[in-house]
C-alpha cells in the first residue's frame, strides 16, 4: 500500500509538473529579453520585464489598435458569450432531463451529433451566411451562436442525472411555482458547481478563441487580444519574442483571475458531472 501511495503521489507530481511548466516558462520569457530566449530555454527569470512592457506600449503606436482596446474587445465578446452559453445550455439540459416529449431521444441524439462536429468544417457556410445577414466584422456571431453549446449541454444533462431529483420539481409545481421560476430560482442553485465549472470552460475557450474572429473580423480596432498577440508575431514583430511573450502573459492574466474565483466549484463539478448518480 505504501509503495501504491508513493507512486501515485509521484505520478501526480509529474503531472502538475508538466501543466505548470508551460506557464512558468510563458512568465520567465516574459522577463527575458529576445536574444537570450533565442539563446535556449531557462527556468531563471531576468530583469527585462519593465524593459518589455515599454517595448510594447511604444510598439503598438505603429498598429491599428492598442493593448487596452484589444483586452475590451475580447471582453465585449467573452462575458456575453460565457453568459449564454452556460445559461442556455442548462436551460437545455433541463428541458430534456425534466420533461417527456415527442422526439425527445431523437433531440438528445442531434445534440451529441453535433457535440462531434468540429466547429472548422462549417465554417465556410457559416461565414456566407453572416454575410448575406452582413454581420461581417461585428460581434453578433462571435456571441450569438455561442448560445448553441453542445458540450455544455451534455455535461449539464449528466449533472442533474446526478444530482437533480424530480421530485423537488414536483413540489415546486405543487405549491404553485411557475416552470421559469423553478428553473430560476431552485434549480440554478442548485446546479452551481456545474454552472461554476463550464463558465470557467467557456470563458477560457472564448477568451482564447482566434480561429473564428480572426475569419469575421477585418476591421483592426475591432480585434480581439488573441488577434493582437498575433499581429506581435508578425514579421514587423517576430524578432522581439520579448514583447511577444509579455503579450502572452497579459493574455492569461484573466483566466487565471477567473479561475481562482471559480475554482473552488470546479472539482465537485466535475466529479459530480461525470459520474451518474
């Protein structure tokens, strides 16, 4: 039992090492000035951090759009996103958990089919069809669509297998609770660390999504800061990999800030999500 302990403790420290080396090399870099990071990696961070920041404050005059732009666009688009899509996906979740219908395994069934699809093989006919709405370079379908959120669907559904009993629900209508109100103000609550959970999902995958502003957005001051990052790495930028990993670093400061507000919730979300009570 001993040497099964040692081992496993051994085997989750190699894990946790292997996650938070990328970071920890992100922030190093981050201190480090061009030519030393192209000199090889070091887990040693340096003195050219304030350096770096001032490179990239004076570069970004030369672009169309500043840092601070950049951290609200993304913002415009993630906060809203992350709201409706965690909202309603639990909205959806609950409809087929709770109620029988027509259709119903049918509906569940679409709904993990297009959990498979990977978002890249739609997207020409997604794009055709924002331009013939002319939603082209607007946020509209950068968070509106972001309402259809297959996975979230799905682990939201396992969720309330677990942990939802529809008895409760029965008692609600009993003492005359209304369906929205239900939902609301007993279930959601109820629901909170799978909530918690998929917003810190959603919020990291939409904060960090280039892929589909990067093919609907055309205008500079509308770029989000994935896109910003990405205009440092390009070949008026490419050999400062200072400033390209201080751009880094500012990006996951609020994932980081969202996690640890959220993180608490996150562990018995999962455990609860995935496993059918």
């Amino acid at each position: 039992m001993l040497h099964q302990k040692v081992f496993r403790t051994i085997i989750c420290i190699l894990f946790c090492i292997i996650a938070l080396l990328p970071f920890v090399l992100l922030v190093m870099n981050a201190t480090r000035d061009s030519e030393s990071i192209k000199a090889g990696v070091s887990l040693i961070p340096s003195t050219h951090l304030i350096e770096n920041w001032k490179n990239l404050m004076i570069k970004q005059n030369g672009m169309q759009i500043t840092l601070q732009k950049a951290i609200i666009n993304s913002a415009t688009i993630t906060i809203p996103g992350t709201f409706l899509s965690v909202y309603f996906s639990s909205l959806t979740a609950y409809g087929i958990h709770v109620y029988d219908f027509k259709f119903k395994k049918f509906a569940w069934a679409f709904i993990m089919a297009v959990m498979m699809v990977p978002s890249q093989i739609s997207i020409i006919g997604f794009y055709r069809f924002m331009l013939d709405l002319k939603l082209i370079d607007t946020y509209v379908p950068l968070i509106i669509p972001a309402i259809a959120a297959p996975t979230v669907v799905f682990f939201m559904k396992q969720y309330m297998e677990s942990t939802l009993s529809l008895e409760m629900i029965e008692a609600a209508r009993i003492d005359g609770s209304k369906e929205w109100n239900t939902f609301n103000k007993i279930i959601l609550p109820i629901m909170k660390p799978a909530v918690a959970t998929q917003a810190i999902f959603q919020f990291i995958a939409q904060w960090n999504n280039l892929f589909t502003p990067t093919i609907l957005l055309t205008t500079d001051s509308k770029k989000t800061l994935p896109m910003f990052v990405q205009l440092l790495s390009s070949n008026q930028f490419r050999t400062d990999y200072g400033v390209v990993y201080v751009g880094l670093f500012v990006t996951i400061i609020p994932l980081v800030v969202v996690y640890l507000v959220l993180s608490k919730y996150i562990v018995a979300g999962v455990a609860l999500g995935g496993v059918k009570g």
